[in-house]
C-alpha cells in the first residue's frame, strides 16, 4: 500500500518554477547574441562618421546621423528599380527551383524509376566537377543568349544538385510508401501522387529548399557582374557594391582634384557608415522572410510523430 502524502502528483515532464527560469535567461542570452552583431550594425548605420572616427564603434554614439542613408538613397529610381528587380528574381527563382528540385528529387525517390540510378549520379557529378567560369559565361551569353536579360539572373541558380539530394533524401525517409500505394489504388497518376499527396506531407522539406534558394537569390552580385550591362537590370546587391567601390575611388583619388572644397568634401563621405547603411537595407527585407518559412520547419518537427 503507498504511504506516500496524499496530494497532486509531480508532473515528471515539467521542470520547477527555478530551472524553467534559467532555461529561459539561458535561450534569451543566446539569441540576443545572435540579433546583437546586426543591431550593432544598424547602431554603426545611424552614427555620424567623425564621431565613428574619432570614437571608434560605440553602442551609444556620441552624434547621430543619417547622412549614410540619405547618400545612398540619392540615387533616387535607381534604387528603387533595384529593389524591384531583386524582389522579381527573388520570388520568380524561389517558385522555379522549388517546381524543378521537387520534380526531379521525387523522381529520383521513386524506386520503380528505370533512370534513376543515372539521374542521381548525373545530379551528384556536378557537385564535384564544374565546367568553370568561362564555359559557363559563353553558354549563358552566347549559347542561350541570355546576356543582359534577366533571365540570366534567375536560370543558372535555378537548379541545385545539393537541393535535389536534401530533398530526394526527405521523400525517401518521411514519405511512406503505403501512401503511394493508395493512390495507385485509387487510379492516380504520377502527377497527381505527387501534388495531392507527397506535397502537402512534404511542406517542411520543401519550404527548406525555398528558404536556401530565396537566401541565394537575394544576395546574388555575382551574376549580374557577368550579364548585367543595363542599369534597369542592375540588382540590390550589385548596386550597392557599385555605390561602395564608386565611393572608394572617390576617397582614393581625391588628391587629384584642384578645389581644396571638392577635396575636402569628398573626404567627408560616410565610407564606414555607408558601408554598414548597405549592409541594412540589403540585409533588412530578408529578414523578413523567414517567419513565413518558419511555421513550416516547425510543422517538421513533428513528422513522424505517434499521436495517441
């Protein structure tokens, strides 16, 4: 017979008020380091570049300014056209490499595929061997003419032999095969076991492939170095980076001008300040994307779950 006290029983998955608490200031302490450096960053953005000079980095600066922003923003349509362009290769490149990886992942799942073993080993090959710079370049230009377009932003990250395998490897561990099944049962075809039933169970996998292609997308400079002529087609990042390095030819060369205003004016441009300014606003609106992916990686959490 149990002498133990009568009274409500210790819930045996619930940690006391104390260690609940330390648990708490132990995750809050994590992830204020981990939002810190870009707080920092955008504290740097809002300081006036003597005082940054003369103080060095401060967390409460001595002069404030927005003199950083407002240089950058005089380039007045040109920035906004480039965001635009940014948010249109962004979002047409998202939905493209999520069709294409899921279609080809799902095929290579699929263990009644009579290529498969083919399509996997090509996917895999070109994660060790590339055909470098300039055979790539003369397809993209020559090849596909797709020089100047913006096009030539979106189709050469379109597909991603690492996020073929992540997914394919998701279809093979999560998607049970009796699913499948019951969907041939029921006179489905390829297609529609695919969007009806591996898609909707896939949402996790699928939405990390998104999150990693959006990321891309957005901070991609280096294709619009090798494409991009036309300034309407100049992206985000390609356009801060020909801000910065502008500026820096400006500072480099000052010397050389003969109005000691002109020189002294160029002197006092915000280069560290304006460094940190780009640093926000091409960092900013993607910030923004990830709670929307986020619901979805904790949806996977929970895959494969017993519910009783």
């Amino acid at each position: 017979m149990d002498s133990s006290p009568p009274g409500k029983l210790r819930d045996v998955h619930r940690l006391p008020a104390g260690w609940n608490g330390l648990m708490h200031l132990i995750a809050g302490g994590f992830a204020f380091v981990c939002v810190f450096p870009f707080l920092f960053v955008v504290i740097i953005s809002l300081t006036e570049e003597n005082a940054l000079l003369l103080n060095g980095y401060q967390i409460f600066p001595e002069k404030w300014s927005l003199y950083a922003y407002s240089y950058i923003i005089r380039t007045g349509d040109q920035l906004l056209r480039s965001y635009g362009v940014t948010l249109f290769v962004t979002v047409v490149g998202t939905v493209l490499t999520v069709i294409l990886t899921t279609l080809y992942a799902y095929a290579l799942s699929r263990r009644n595929f009579k290529f498969r073993g083919f399509f996997a080993f090509f996917a895999f090959f070109t994660m060790l061997f590339g055909g470098g710079l300039v055979p790539t370049y003369i397809v993209v230009a020559q090849f596909l003419e797709l020089k100047d377009t913006v096009w030539s932003l979106i189709l050469p990250m379109a597909m991603s032999a690492f996020n073929i395998l992540v997914l394919r490897t998701f279809f093979q561990t999560m998607i049970p095969d009796a699913i499948i099944e019951s969907g041939k049962i029921d006179g489905a075809g390829e297609f529609k076991i695919l969007f009806r039933l591996v898609v909707p169970i896939s949402l996790p996998g699928i939405a990390t492939i998104a999150l990693f292609s959006t990321l891309g997308y957005w901070n991609d400079w280096f294709n619009a170095l090798l494409y991009i002529d036309s300034n309407h087609l100049v992206p985000l990042q390609a356009l801060m980076m020909r801000i910065y390095n502008n500026m820096q030819f400006m500072i480099q060369n000052s010397a050389l001008l003969n109005s000691g205003q002109s020189r002294e004016m160029i002197r006092s441009l915000p280069q560290e300040t304006a460094r940190m300014a780009m640093v926000v606003l091409a960092t900013g609106p993607i910030v923004l994307a990830y709670p929307f992916f986020q619901r979805y990686f904790v949806q996977g959490l929970t895959i494969g779950a017993i519910k009783e």
